[in-house]
C-alpha cells in the first residue's frame, strides 16, 4: 500500500489541524525551544547546568528538550532566550 505524502504549508501546527491562531503561537514556541537546545549544545551544556544559567528547574529544561512547547507560555520562552543571551526578533508580513 502506497503512503499518502502532504506537503507542508510551512506550518506543522497548522498542518495537523490547529486553529490558525494557535497554531502560529505554537510554530514561535517551538522555534524558541529549537533555539534553546542549539545554545545547550554550543554551550556543551547538560540539562542541569542549563537550568542553573537560566535559573529555573531541570524538568523545566527538559520541557524544552523534549519539545513540550505546550507546557510553556511564549512570554516565558521569550525570557529565557534574553537570559540565554539569544537574540529573538519579530518580523512582520502583511
């Protein structure tokens, strides 16, 4: 039997059928969490570790690891980049 392949509209929330609002909430959440686990490995650092430069829980940092974006509100994710000293822009398309 043949699998069906779609092609993504460049939004994977919205592909699995979030409401457009949502899903682009959950599209920069996990941009922001794919951000946090670069600088981890850059950084060579273990959850722990990261979670003592951020001030916050190992479970929280693994939360981010393991893609829980869900779990994690888009104002906090935001915070941690600026403790993680990442840069987040915002670029807007009318």
């Amino acid at each position: 039997m043949a699998k069906k392949v779609t092609e993504s509209g460049g939004n994977i929330f919205l592909d699995m059928g979030f409401p457009p609002h949502e899903a682009e909430v959950m599209l920069l959440r996990a941009k922001l969490a794919e951000a946090l686990r670069g600088w981890m490995e850059r950084e060579e650092l273990t959850q722990a570790e990261a979670a003592k430069r951020l001030g916050v829980t190992q479970p929280r940092v693994s939360e981010i690891v393991r893609g829980k974006v869900d779990l994690l509100s888009l104002d906090y994710l935001v915070g941690l980049c600026a403790k993680a000293r990442i840069s987040v822009g915002l670029r807007l398309a009318a």
